[in-house]
C-alpha cells in the first residue's frame, strides 16, 4: 500500500506539473481575436502598415488585416510599437474594453491606440546580435555572341537599437570576358542616425563610389547633416535629410582632387503592399552642390521593385542614374544609367 500510494502521488504531482506549465506557456502566447469571435493563439511575428504576420501554433504563419480584428493580446516579448502619429513605444499590447483599441504598457504607464494606427510593431531584441537584419542578392547576364558576362550584386546589414539605426549597403556591377574583369560600377555607404525625437534625427555617413562610365576610379565620400522622417502611413514610409559632405576623387586618369566641399539633400521614399502579391517599391534620389568647385551639380538616383518569390526569397528589378556636370575626367561622359534584376535573400 505505500508503494501504491507514493506512486500515485508521484504519478499526481507529475500530472499537476505538467498542467500548470502548459497553462504559463498558454498564458505567455500572444492571442488575436477576430470580429467574428474566433481567436488564434501563437506568435506575432510583426505589424507592417496594417498587416500582422502571425506564427499559430498548429499551421504556418498566416497574415491578418488589422481591420478584422477586436483586439490583440501581445504579452510573450517587448515591443517596438510605432504608430501613424510617428509615436514610438517600447512595451506589450493588451485588450481594451473599446472594440479594435489595445493598450500598450510601457516603463510603467499605459496608452490607448486604434489597432490600425499600429504601422509597425516587432519584437525589440534585447541581445546585441539579434538586433542584426539584412538581405543579399545575386544576379547575372551572358551574351554568347560578344562571350561577355556581367554581374550584380547588392547587399544590406542593419543594426536596430532604441535611438539608433546603422546600416551598410553595399552594391557593385562588373563585366567578364575570356581576357578581362572589369568593376565598372561599385557603392558602399556606411549611415548611422540617431533619433533625438520621434521624426528628427542626426545622419552620419560614410561612402566609397566608384564609376567608370563617369571617368571616376574612387571617390570617399563623410557626410553629417539632419534628417526627418516626415510621412508615416499605412503604406508609405518617407524621409529627408541633408547637410555637407567632403570628397576625395581621384579618376581613372589617376588625377587625385583635393578635398572637396559639397551640400547634399537626399531624399527616399518606401511603398509596402504586405498582401499578395507582397511588393515593395523604393525610390531615392541624392543632389549635391559643389562649395568647393562652385556650380558643379551632381545626381544620383535609384528605383527598384521587390516581388516576394516564396519564403525569404525575393525578385528585384531596379534602375539607377547617375549624373555629374563636371566630371573627374575633362570632356568626359557625365551621364550614367542602367537596369539589372537580382534574386535576393532576407535574413
């Protein structure tokens, strides 16, 4: 008899155990509930401009618009939590007794937000290598008559922390034939802005161009100057910022400049389309005005298309141009322009 009844406590303290850690690992999930009485319970994986990515715990992540939703229960992580009124938040959502409000409970203090005035929420990582993100992307063209290949590439490391964005892009285009490899086109910008506001933040850049179209074999580009986010919608993300730059060229004749002294105004645009089929679309535009050589105007440009394939993979068309009134080689060309597509990875 006390060995029956030991193993039956056993048997029931095991049992009582198991039930109570199903019920917290229930408790810390992240619940959404539907206008029409259902609920899901799993992950939220982010909110991109009125769309919410959730990861179930019985199917694959699935994509809700935040319109059909009463309420949403995000309590399993810290937030960042960016509304369309450009208000930053750094905490959890829980649900409101009004229909299709939550409240988000941050550094002790509550507010209450519309659901579709979420633009953007995702888990705030608080280990330094998770804060990393970025994509790669590959491409390539042949033409057997001239045996001539060209490639591009394109890559780009982000780093997100609660005041701070850091990035490094970088992109190159190059040609192969039996007897040459060239680099024709390379960029790679090192940025860092610091946000002393929702909007206004501080740019600090760093930049190596090389073009030969453009006579020109390097340029290194620092830069400091002001910047604001000033459109934040449902779909359209849009930033401006200028300043001065100094330049140091030296061109394919092997001609080095002095430093040189530009302003620059750059401005970008973002569209998002997050419902199939998921595009994204950038534009971005850069304009400088030589101090040093007074009246010399450069341009350069880009546009381009990202089309989610399936999963991570993506398929981008782009355009860039490039435009220099006085190029670093005298009579040279002062215009450059191309097209190229790439598959890309986002990791």
């Amino acid at each position: 008899m006390g060995y029956r009844h030991c193993t039956g406590k056993l048997l029931w303290l095991a049992m009582t155990a198991l039930v109570w850690s199903v019920m917290a690992e229930a408790q810390t999930k992240d619940t959404l509930f539907f206008n029409n009485g259902s609920r899901l319970i799993g992950e939220i994986i982010n909110i991109r401009l009125g769309v919410l990515t959730f990861d179930t715990d019985d199917a694959n992540e699935v994509t809700v618009k935040l319109k059909n939703l009463r309420a949403i229960s995000a309590t399993s992580k810290i937030y960042r939590i960016e509304t369309i009124q450009n208000k930053v938040y750094f905490g959890q959502l829980k649900p409101h007794n009004l229909k299709s409000f939550a409240q988000i409970i941050f550094s002790g203090d509550t507010a209450v937000v519309h659901l579709e005035e979420i633009s953007v929420l995702y888990a705030y990582k608080s280990k330094f290598q998770q804060r990393f993100s970025g994509t790669v992307g590959l491409g390539a063209s042949y033409t057997r008559s001239s045996d001539f290949g060209r490639f591009n590439f394109d890559g780009k490391l982000a780093y997100q922390a609660k005041k701070e964005e850091l990035t490094l892009s970088a992109s190159g285009i190059y040609s192969l034939t039996d007897s040459n490899f060239s680099r024709d086109r390379e960029d790679v910008t090192l940025k860092n802005n610091y946000y002393f506001s929702t909007t206004w933040f501080l740019t600090a850049l760093l930049v190596y161009q090389r073009n030969l179209e453009l006579g020109l074999e390097r340029r290194f580009q620092e830069g400091l100057g002001p910047g604001n986010k000033f459109l934040t919608s449902k779909h359209v993300y849009a930033w401006a910022r200028g300043g001065i730059v100094l330049n140091q060229e030296r061109s394919t004749e092997g001609v080095s400049s002095s430093t040189l002294v530009e302003l620059f105004a750059q401005l970008e645009f973002n569209f998002f389309r997050f419902t199939a089929p998921e595009i994204s679309l950038n534009f971005l535009q850069s304009f400088y005005y030589g101090l040093t050589e007074a009246g010399r105007i450069r341009n350069d440009g880009s546009f381009s298309l990202s089309w989610k394939i399936v999963g991570d993979l993506k398929l981008n068309i782009g355009l860039y141009h490039s435009y220099d009134s006085r190029p670093p080689v005298e009579g040279g060309k002062n215009i450059d322009y191309g097209f190229n597509m790439s598959v890309s990875y986002e990791f």
